[in-house]
DNA sequence: ATAATGATTCGCT
DNA sequence: GCGAATCATTATG
C-alpha cells in the first residue's frame, strides 16, 4: 500500500460503544468516509465507505422490524449494536447491514456502497473482471465483491474472530449529502425520509443525489 | 402446504 | 428503460 495512512495494521477499529448509539440516522451519515474491512480466507478484501442507508424500527415501514416486527430473520436486529445482519434479496444478492443501537431497539445500517482500496485483485475477480467503478457500487455488488454472504449473518464486529471489521479513518472529513433511500416504494410516507448518505465527491456510489 | 414478495443486478432493446 | 433471474422469509389457510 503506497499510502502509509491506509496501512491496515495502523488503523484504529471503530470503538464499541459507538455502535450502541441510539440514533442509527446519525450513525449512518457517520458512517460515511470509515472504513470497512471483509477478512475471508486470510485474504482481507474492503475499502472506503461511501453511501449507506438507516433503518430504524418500529416507525420505519422500510426496515424488516417495522412496528418491532420480531422474527427468526430480524431477531439480530434487536441485539445490542455492534453486530452483522445479512440477509438475501430478490433470492439473489446478499446485502449487509451494521446492527446499531442498545439491546431491544431493532436499528441497522445498510451499507449500500464503498470504494474498493484493498485486496483489489480479489475484488476483480469475485466481480468477474467488471471496470473497477463496478465493483462495489451497489449493495449487493459490495458483498459479492468482498464475498460476504449469509455465513456473514449475525456474528460480531471487530472481534478476533470476525470476517467484518469497521476502522476509523484517521483523516476523514467528506462532504456528505442526505438523499431518500432507494428501492422502498411501498413504505408509503417514509420513501421521502432522507435517510441515504452519500459521499457528494466519490464516484462510487451507486447512484447521485436527486 | 401454498403463495406473495422483495433494502437488486444484469442484459437486452 | 424494461424484464428476468431466483429463493429465503413471511403470512395465511
């Protein structure tokens, strides 16, 4: 890595108790310019984060725990902040979520795209050769990109042990913009909630700002 | 047991 | 821009 300050054995993990904040609309615009790190394998695949979404129950008719809907698939969410939810999509795509909040309170981040910045060979094959910008622009490309897949689903953050890690950057500091989120249209009053975050000067989004 | 439905992506027109 | 792909989850009978 040419870049010393991108020296993933220098980066400092996301601390814990900022998972447990409760409002997952702040933590998801803070989200924003962190990184994220998949480690399968003992190949470290990941890169900047740059556009997520908020989900928050009970209000949120968007989110899968809407009016703390409690099932076998949303039980994570209710766990303490600090966790994965993974869940399939259109039977195909696998999307990751960051679980956040206190026990009890089904809250979670949808992280929607990241620029690629290591383990960028790997990145290219999993994406079969697609141009770079493709890889990882779309939430269901980034967990094929990074080989996240339900194997991922409700394991711990930052532990020894995790296949997903969250480092702080160490200089962060982007100009994000708020947008409505995307592909909800039958949550009716919450389609227009400006809960999508965006870095306004990537190119790696998976769609600008209206 | 059956049926409906996606927090999407890709290829084709 | 449109439609297919593809299946776990969920609700309902």
């Amino acid at each position: 890595m040419s870049n010393p300050s991108l020296d993933l054995g220098s980066l400092l993990p996301i601390d814990p108790d900022w998972f447990l904040n409760p409002d997952p609309v702040r933590l998801a615009h803070d989200l924003i310019g962190q990184f994220l790190i998949s480690d399968k394998d003992g190949q470290q695949t990941g890169g900047r984060i740059v556009e997520t979404e908020a989900y928050k129950a009970p209000e949120d008719k968007a989110c899968h725990a809407h009016l703390n809907r409690y099932t076998k698939r949303t039980s994570v969410m209710f766990e303490a902040g600090g966790r994965t939810y993974v869940y399939l999509c259109y039977g195909i795509h696998h999307l990751l979520n960051i679980v956040t909040g206190p026990q009890g309170a089904a809250h979670a981040i949808l992280i929607r795209a990241i620029e690629p910045i290591w383990g960028l060979e790997r990145q290219s094959e999993r994406r079969s050769g697609r141009p770079r910008r493709e890889w990882t622009n779309g939430p269901g490309k980034l967990t094929k990109a990074l080989g996240i897949t339900k194997a991922d689903n409700n394991r711990p953050i930052n532990q020894k042990s995790s296949s997903i890690h969250l480092f702080r950057s160490p200089q962060s500091n982007p100009k994000v913009q708020s947008a409505p989120r995307i592909g909800i249209d039958y949550a009716e009053e919450c389609i227009h909630w400006p809960w999508r975050f965006l870095d306004a000067d990537s190119r790696f989004v998976s769609a600008p700002a209206p």
